[in-house]
C-alpha cells in the first residue's frame, strides 16, 4: 500500500490474526474501563478517601513494576499466545471471587486492596504481549492503521465499558460491575481460543538480567525514543494518574454525578478519542509531523485539565472530557506509532514492556502520591488543575526545545 493512500478498516481486519487479537484487546478494554473506576467506587462505598483510593490503584500497579520487563523478554522469545491465555484465565479467576465477595457482603478494603493486587499481575502479564505482537501480524506500512484500529477499539471499549456498567451498578450495585467484567473476561478468552501466531525469530537467549537491560540499553541511545518515552512518562504522572484517583470524586464531590451518570462522563472521553482516532486513521497519509501532532496534542491536554479541575457541572464537565479524549486520541495513537516505528523488531517485546511499565505501573504508583497530596491539602479540584498545568509546561518546552522531534513519523 502506498503511504499516499488512506487506510481502509476493512483490509487489516480481514487478517485473521490480527482481527481476533483487537477483539480480544477490545474486550480486554472494556474491562479495563470500568475495572479502576469500579475499585474507587467500591473503596469510595467502604467510607475510603482519596489516599485509600489511591493507595488501592498503586497496589493494582506494583505487579507491573515488579513483572513487566521480564514479561517483555519472556514475549520476544516464547509463545505469546500462551502467555495471553494464562493472563486472560487468571483476569477471570480473580475477577470472580471479587464479585462473589460484594455479592455476599464479605468484601473490605483489606479484600479490595487483596484483589486490586492479585488483578494486577494477570493485567501486568498481557498488557505488553498485545502491543508486542501487532508489528507481527501486519506490514509496517499498515503499522499506523492498525494501531489507529486499536485505539479506535479501546475507544469504543470507553464508551460501552462505563455505559454498560452505570446501568449494571443501578440495577445490581458495585457487585454487578464486577460480575459484567467477569462475563467479559469469559468472552475474551473464547476469542483467543482460535488465535495463532508467528513464531518469535529472536532465538538468541542471554540472561535475564542481560536481557532486560538490553531494551532499556536500546531507549536510552536513542533520542527520539527516549524523548517519547519522558513525554509519555509525563502523561501518565501529571493527566492519568490524577484522572484515575480524583476523576471519581471530583465528579461526586464537585458536580453532584451518581454512580451511573459518572460512568457516562467516563465515556465522554471515550468519544473524544475516538474522533480523533478515526480522523488519524483517514488521513495518516498527510500528517508528515507526526511528532509535532503528538506534542500538540499533549498541550491540547494539558489546558483542558487545568480547566476540567474547576467544573462544577456534569454538563460542563462532560463537555471538557469529551475535549481532553480529542487531545488524549492524538498522543495515544502517534506514541505507540512514534515508538514503535523506531524500534527494531527484535527488541520490541521489551520496548513495549516498558511502555506498559508506564502505563500500568507508574499510573498506580503517581495515583498514590496524586491522593496523599489531594488529601493533605483537601482539595481535590486543585490537585487535578495543577497537574495538568504541569503538564502543559512540559510539552511546551519539548515542542521549544526539542525541535529534532517534530518531524518524525
């Protein structure tokens, strides 16, 4: 396919391989998109505060600080279909006995920060072998399209997750939240079942430790690389983690959202990425600045959540989501574009296992200190203002002075 061209949905999702997988990620997010926010619901239901909250999300986060860049290693050299399915099967178990405790009333915070622990690992074990395998199953001219696709699916996965679960948390409570991601999780690993994959090339074994360092070796000598990676870094510390901690309260607390109308604004910012999502995947062939969009896109971000902090209505908060997903759309598309299209292919398992690293273990790690920080100064709406005016000064001065990165694709 020539770069000229617009990519068409249809042509990736008719590889068999790669269709299964983005359904697999697909549910896989609808799980995720109601898993954190269920966990603050639940710890907000036990009589936690924002510390709890986010004390339960660190503790969700640790098996990715402790597992994701030997999973990374383990992803560049074993069968990534098995490791896929023991995470799938193990997400399941866990999420069961989550749900049977709420159900007969024997869940505390104690069994909350258990689970959020034990989900943790199976999240942290597939996480990194999803994006891994991507690069394998298309050519590395559809690379962008199907990671356009892939977002345009988490996307989607935004927007039902929470929509399906208000209802489920009306109708049920908290309990049924956890029983639809059960279900989900049941769906996920029947659409594994038929997955088959390309043998890893990288046969060469060194030792673990040798291993591991070997992909941090390779971000580290490279710039752009290492240059995506503090600016996704930022990301995660300054807009995602203070989402995933404070977003839940602000909205109860600060414009009065039930449990099911916040769940709705949730999915606000599941519409704004997945607008800019499909417009990069329609026109990918004329953005030529790929990392400039990226940059921009952080700043868009930035702004929007110093003024989403202030909100004091769920209209106007949903109005300011849905334009924080239209920024979130571009820099979490062109990241792993950016990232990966810099990257050989024998060390993307474990490039892409510190990318998780980031985003499933740094997020949980920036949520606990983004609560004990909102909590000690009692003000949650300043906390998530601040931080997103940090971030904007971040990108600012990367798109000053790091002008190397703008024209990458």
């Amino acid at each position: 396919m020539s770069v000229n061209e617009a990519i068409r949905p249809v042509d990736l999702l008719r590889i068999k391989p790669f269709r299964l997988l983005w359904l697999n990620s697909f549910v896989f997010i609808l799980v995720q998109s109601t898993q954190r926010f269920a966990f603050v619901w639940l710890a907000l239901g036990l009589g936690a505060k924002s510390d709890i909250s986010g004390f339960i999300l660190f503790v969700m986060g640790v098996p990715a600080l402790l597992i994701s860049l030997p999973v990374g290693v383990m992803s560049d050299h074993m069968n990534r279909r098995a490791i896929l399915m023991v995470s799938q099967i193990g997400a399941l178990g866990i999420t069961i006995g989550i749900a049977a405790m709420i159900t007969f009333d024997q869940m505390t915070i104690n069994w909350a920060i258990v689970g959020s622990f034990v989900a943790g690992i199976f999240i942290a074990l597939g996480t990194p072998v999803r994006s891994a395998i991507v690069p394998t199953l298309v050519t590395s001219d559809k690379l962008v399209g199907a990671i356009a696709i892939s977002t345009i699916g988490n996307n989607f996965g935004l927007i039902i997750g929470p929509i399906a679960a208000g209802p489920a948390i009306s109708q049920w409570g908290i309990e049924g939240a956890f029983w639809l991601q059960a279900v989900l999780y049941a769906i996920g690993l029947l659409v594994l079942l038929p997955l088959e994959l390309p043998p890893s090339h990288n046969t060469h074994r060194r030792r673990l430790r040798e291993e591991i360092f070997g992909g941090l070796s390779f971000i580290q000598s490279n710039a752009a690389v290492r240059s995506f990676f503090v600016l996704l870094a930022g990301s995660v510390v300054f807009m995602m983690a203070p989402w995933i901690v404070l977003g839940p309260q602000i909205a109860k607390e600060q414009a009065g959202a039930s449990g099911s109308q916040t769940t709705v604004l949730f999915a606000m910012l599941g519409v704004g990425q997945l607008l800019t999502s499909t417009l990069i995947m329609r026109y990918n062939h004329k953005m030529i600045r790929k990392g400039l969009w990226f940059m921009c896109g952080l700043c868009w971000g930035g702004s929007i959540q110093v003024l989403l902090g202030q909100s004091t209505s769920l209209f106007g908060m949903g109005f300011l989501l849905f334009a924080w997903g239209m920024g979130g759309g571009f820099y979490m598309n062109l990241s792993q574009t950016l990232i990966q299209n810099n990257t050989p292919p024998q060390v993307m398992g474990r490039v892409m296992a510190f990318h998780s690293l980031l985003m499933s273990g740094l997020a949980p790690m920036a949520a606990l200190l983004v609560g004990i920080i909102a909590r000690k100064i009692d003000n949650a709406p300043v906390t998530f203002s601040c931080a997103g005016a940090l971030m904007l000064l971040l990108a600012l001065y990367f798109v000053a002075a790091k002008k190397h990165l703008r024209p990458m694709a």
